[in-house]
C-alpha cells in the first residue's frame, strides 16, 4: 500500500538540492499589486556552457506544474523526470553544445523558487499570506535571475501553456532583452472557459477540509489537503488532453478486475487516479492556486493599449505554434496571436490527438520548431561566441 501523501508535495529546506542553483535578491520585490515580497529566491537549472559575453543564452519556461528540472531522470530533490529531456542535449533541438539553455522555477512555485511554502517573514510557511501574482511579477522576477546571470539579451525565449504567457510578457515587456521568440499553446490574454476551469479548480482544493485555510503546510501526511488537489489534477487533466483521444484509448472499458456497476472504476477514471495522486505528491496546494491566479491575470494588453498595440513592441522574429487537438487554449487564440505579432509566422499547427499536452508530447513536431526559431536566432546574431 503507498503510503499517505505528505501534506505539500514542495521542495523544502534540507531536501536534496538536485541540479538546482539559487539567486537570492537583494531586496524586496515590487509587485503589480503595489505591494513589495521580500527574500526572493529563485531557483534555477541550466545545461551547456555560456558563452563568454553570453549571447548564446536561452530561457525555457515551464508550464504550470512544470519547474526547472527540463532533463535528467528523477532522483534525489527531482521528483519527476525532466519535461522536455527528449529535446535537450548535445545535437538535439536544445542543443547543449550550443547554447546555454537556462530554466527558472517560476516565482509563486514550489520546487525551490518562493512560493506558498516558503518561509515567510516570520519563518512560518507563507500560506495564505503569500501575496497574489502576476505573470507580470513572474517575469519580473526572472528578469532578476538574467542580471545576476550577467544576461543582457537573451537570443531566444521558449515557452508552452503558462511558460509561453512568461514568454510573450518578455517579448512585450522586455523587447530589447528577448531575442527570437517561440511560444507554445498560449494566448495573449486568459479568456473566460480558461478563467472558470481555474475556478473549478480551485473551489475543490479550498473545500478539502485539509485545506485549513492554507494553513496546512505542517499537517501530518495524509492530513493536507491532497483530496482537493487531485480533484483539481482531474479536472486539469481532462482539460490537457483531447476527447477523441480519451475516447480512442479508454472508452467505457472498465479497469481490469473492477466492475463500475459494483463500485468499481472505468479505465478512465484510474487514469485520473493515478495523474491526481502523482501530482499530490511532487507539488503544494497553495502554489497551484497561486499560479492559477497567475494565468488567469495573463493579458498582454493590460494597461498598454490593447494587445494590438502591446504586441507591436516586439518586432523580433517569432513563431506562435498551437495544437490541432487543444481545448484549454483552442487553435484560434493562437492565430490569432500569430495575425496580430508583426515578426511573427503565419500559425505553426501542431498535430496531435493528445489535446493541449501536446506541445509536451510531440516532441518530433516541437523540436523541429525549436529548431526553426534557434536557427532565426543565429540568423539575427550570426555568430554568436562559442562556449
């Protein structure tokens, strides 16, 4: 029998570190809010070698339950394996011998950047008293994490789903510090179905009675609140993946030696079993709610003139790729990106009957892209120096 889940599944002190490295800031961070959080740290992983001035650096961003670890197996401080290993090394897409690829754990996170479970002020877990975020604010962290890095310029920004979100706020916010530009299976602005998946979502994590108002990260395992996340794992998860494909791969085949009509499960319900216990276990209650809110404040045109005018600040070369299949953020929001970004291609499409996951899982389709958008990054900088 699996023992009970722990009450935040968060990297904490004195955990393994892993590959990890750290950037403490110095002082406290301005958030759109008007309110300032002290003792940022951000944690972070990179593979290759800079280049001497830097300019063959790229940031990776990850999607919400992502982190830094983007390859390697898991181990000791990574409870999950790197999400786009199949991508990253010498001669792959991310090409390691190359370029100097560096990954943040995004601000509000739970794998070794502040978030809910860090220590507050006071030495106790943040919790609820973490303050709310951005994507503004994610990013503005991250540009922290590129000055102490001695990064002026990155030569390309890559990103899916809410990495791709922190992607188009550096192209937009930050356009003299973001190269070429690659986004993946993100708008320019969270609508209305993303904003209420969210909502459910977080409705079930704050109704577990572990919840206890998010004053839960010391509750003894079993004790937190890792009901309401896994409910909010499967309703995240049938949003991730596509209809058709559950249907193909499931339909109403009951799981082996179960039988639905006497209390049993459906194959499709162990599936979501086994993804809702998964992430109980490698993420904190607190940090999904709190990036959640991020994704959910995602618009480019906030206080910029509309998105028309906040995309026309970034003139680099890009590419917008969705996926045929997504239902979280369906193709349209993409092309419609891609129309209104001035150095942008007409639409990538990737083809895939995996839903909106698959900027994950085609990782054929999504490292030919990479390598299509590096290539227009040596193109921009012919010669970049080498590491």
């Amino acid at each position: 029998m699996r023992p009970l889940p722990p009450a935040t599944g968060a990297w904490r002190e004195g955990d393994p570190p892993g590959r990890r490295s750290w950037h403490h800031a110095e002082t406290p961070l301005p958030l759109e809010s008007g309110r300032h959080l002290p003792g940022v740290r951000i944690a972070y992983e990179t593979w290759g070698r800079p280049a001497p001035d830097r300019s063959n650096a790229v940031l990776v961003l990850h999607a919400l339950t992502g982190d830094s670890h983007l390859a390697g197996p898991a181990g000791p401080g990574h409870p999950a394996p790197g999400w786009w290993d199949a991508l990253t090394g010498p001669g792959r897409p991310l090409d390691t011998d190359r370029w100097f690829l560096v990954v943040p754990n995004a601000l509000g996170g739970c794998q070794g950047t502040t978030g809910p479970a860090s220590p507050g002020p006071d030495g106790r877990p943040w919790g609820p008293d973490f303050p709310h975020l951005t994507i503004r604010d994610q990013v503005a962290a991250e540009l922290l994490l590129a000055d102490a890095l001695g990064i002026d310029r990155w030569a390309a920004v890559v990103g899916g789903s809410m990495g791709g979100m922190r992607a188009l706020e550096w192209a937009v916010g930050h356009p003299e510090r973001t190269g070429a530009l690659l986004v993946l299976a993100a708008p320019a602005a969270a609508g209305a179905d993303q904003i209420g998946w969210n909502a459910a979502q977080a409705a079930a994590i704050r109704a577990d009675r572990g919840w206890r108002g998010g004053r839960y990260h010391d509750a003894a395992p079993g004790e937190g609140p890792h009901l309401g996340l896994g409910a909010a794992r499967r309703v995240a998860h049938l949003t991730y993946r596509a209809g058709p494909g559950l249907e193909a791969r499931f339909g109403r085949a009951a799981q082996p030696g179960e039988d639905p009509a006497d209390g049993g499960r459906h194959q499709i319900e162990s599936y979501l079993d086994h993804h809702a216990d998964k992430l109980t276990r490698r993420f904190d209650a607190g940090s999904y709610l709190t990036l959640s809110a991020a994704m959910d404040s995602h618009d480019l045109g906030r206080g910029r003139g509309g998105t028309t005018a906040a995309l026309a600040r970034y003139r680099g070369p890009a590419l917008i790729a969705g996926v045929t299949t997504d239902r979280l953020h369906p193709l349209h929001q993409q092309r419609e990106l891609a129309r209104a970004l001035p150095g942008a291609d007409p639409l990538a499409e990737i083809d895939s009957p995996h839903g909106h996951d698959g900027f994950l899982v085609e990782t054929g389709q999504v490292g030919r892209l990479i390598r299509e958008l590096l290539g227009r990054a040596l193109a921009q900088h012919p010669a970049p120096s080498a590491p």
